[in-house]
C-alpha cells in the first residue's frame, strides 16, 4: 500500500481478478504438469472470476485432455 491510498482504495485479490474479467482481461495462467495436483489447480482456477488457464503441459497427453 503506497503512503496516499487510503484503506477504502485497498482492494483484495478477488476484487482485482473481478475487475480483470469486467475489462475483458483475466490473468491467464500456463500450467505444467497436469497430475493429481495439476488437475486440482485446473478445477480450482475454473471456479475463480477474473483468472483462466491458457495452456497445460504434461508428458501424457492424455493427463492434458483429462484436466
């Protein structure tokens, strides 16, 4: 927080990606390795405004189409 904002211009993560996705602008994310943890982020990011998964990498293309 920079010394002239105020507490009410502080804006919390969620808010920010809300305002990404309203300007047309998420936050895209690349992922590699598309495992048990991998599938996890996929499914997590997918419930989340403003924020979406661009590209996943795996070694096993068929863990790619699974996340």
């Amino acid at each position: 927080m920079s010394p002239t904002t105020t507490p009410q211009q502080r804006l919390c993560l969620a808010d920010l990606l809300e305002e990404r996705e309203r300007a047309g602008r998420p936050v895209r994310v690349g992922l590699i390795g598309a495992g048990q943890m991998g599938n996890g982020i996929v499914v997590q990011v997918g419930q989340m405004r403003g924020i979406e998964i661009a590209a996943v990498a795996d070694i096993a293309p068929e863990r790619v189409e699974a996340a």
